[in-house]
C-alpha cells in the first residue's frame, strides 16, 4: 500500500489569476495541476 502523501496549503496571500478566491487542496483534489512559477529579473 502506497502511503499517504499530502501537499501543503497553498498561499492565499499571493497573486492569483483566472479564479475567483484562492484555490485550496481540497478544491484540486483529484485533478491533474500544473504549478508553473517564474521570477522578473
């Protein structure tokens, strides 16, 4: 049996875009989600 692995809780003081409220772990419970962080220089 595989063990349990949980993410964190994500941000909610940062930017988000195309969502209405912060989006929550239980809110991408069995989606697919690709997390793509980039930085300006």
């Amino acid at each position: 049996m595989m063990p349990s692995i949980h993410a964190p809780a994500l941000p909610t003081d940062a930017v988000w875009f195309n969502v209405e409220r912060p989006l929550t772990p239980d809110d991408l419970r069995g989606k697919v989600v690709l997390l793509d962080f980039w930085t300006y220089a």
